[in-house]
C-alpha cells in the first residue's frame, strides 16, 4: 500500500506549471480578442452615418455581441481557474481528487490541467 502516491513529484509540479502558464496565456489572448470583438474598439464610428436601412443587420451584430460577452465571461472563468491550479501546484496539493483523495490520472491533467476532479469522480457527478 506503500507504493501508491498521494501527490505528485516537484518535476511532474513543474510540468504541470508550464502547461498551465501556455495554458493562461493562450486564454488572455482569446479574451483580449473577445472583447475587442463586442467593444468595438477599432471602429471609426461611421456605421451610424449610412442611409441604408439596415435593422436586421444590427440585430445580428447585438447577437454577436452578446454571444462574444458570454465567451469572453467563460474565457475568464477558465483562466481563474487555471490561477487556481497554479496555487494548488504551490500549495502541493494539485492533481488530488477533492471528493476521493486520489491522484488524478496524469493524462486527463494534462487535458484538462484544472480539474479537481478524478474520472471515477467526475462520472459519479
């Protein structure tokens, strides 16, 4: 019974670490490209001027406005969680399953490097 692990080594910690970071910093970019996407930011404000009648086309813009603010609170939610495994990488508790206490298998945190929960855990939801 001696030869189960309850935590991970500091080297699997550190590959951990430097998944996640990749991780965060592809989902800042993702956000900041979101939210540029419904704040306009790069519009010269001219839309405004044309005398076309175009009210369909402003109903799917305020869609894909809206639908880009919902992404952009996911995409938000997803990088604080990863924050969160980064504290529990500090805290040498990352990658134990906070309903059985196990390790989590390496292969799933490596696909989803923020889960708390184990397989076997996760189905039994």
């Amino acid at each position: 019974m001696s030869d189960i692990k309850v935590k991970y080594s500091e080297a699997d910690l550190q590959e951990f670490k430097e998944i996640i970071n990749k991780k965060i910093a592809r989902a800042k970019e993702d956000l900041e490209l979101l939210e540029r996407a419904y704040k306009n930011n790069s519009d010269n404000g001219t839309d405004d001027t044309s005398p076309s009648f175009k009210s369909f086309d402003e109903g799917s813009e305020v869609m894909n406005k809206e639908s880009n603010v919902q992404l952009a609170i996911r995409q938000e939610k997803f990088i604080r969680d990863l924050k969160n495994a980064l504290m529990r990488i500090e805290n040498k508790t990352y990658g134990v399953c906070r309903v059985t206490g196990k390790l989590i298998q390496k292969e799933r945190l490596k696909l989803v490097p923020h889960a708390t929960l184990s397989i076997d855990a996760k189905r039994a939801q």
